[in-house]
C-alpha cells in the first residue's frame, strides 16, 4: 500500500484506520516543529539510510573551476565516512 501525503494527511490516515503505521523524517518533524507526531525508532532496531545530515553537490568532470569551487567545501573524513557507508 502507498501512503503518500504530507505530514498532516498521513497523521489523519492513520487516525481514520487507513494504515497502521507511516515512517516520517525525524528532521522534517523537527522543521515544521511537530515533536508531538510520532516516536524514534532506536538505532538498535533500524540504523538510518547512509548519508543522513550529509549534503552531497554534483558538478561536471570537466568544469575545473567548479570542481575548484566544491572541492573547498570537501570535508575528507564525512567524504570518506559516507562513501563507506555507502558502499
């Protein structure tokens, strides 16, 4: 079943019984500052997807002033974290 919606339809669906349970970002929780909606799946039960709080930026091999410009926001250990995670 898909359950698709913004935060506010999916709350209403499971209150209507349409679904028993829905997964929601913690961080968009925190966003729209609804710290009543749900509860935390501790990382002992499920670890987060790779790459949560990471920001990842494309850029074109062949930009080399771009490349220049992203390579400066590089921060080599989450760099390397991440892409272990990944892997």
């Amino acid at each position: 079943m898909q359950f698709r919606g913004n935060v506010d339809t999916r709350v209403d669906k499971l209150a209507a019984g349409e679904a028993q349970a829905t997964l929601l970002a913690a961080a968009g929780l925190d966003r729209l500052g609804r710290p009543d909606v749900g509860v935390a799946i501790p990382i002992e039960v499920m670890l987060p997807a790779p790459a949560q709080g990471a920001v990842g930026i494309e850029a074109r091999r062949a930009d080399a002033k771009c490349c220049a410009l992203v390579a400066a926001l590089d921060h080599a250990p989450t760099h390397a974290s991440e892409g272990a995670e990944r892997a």
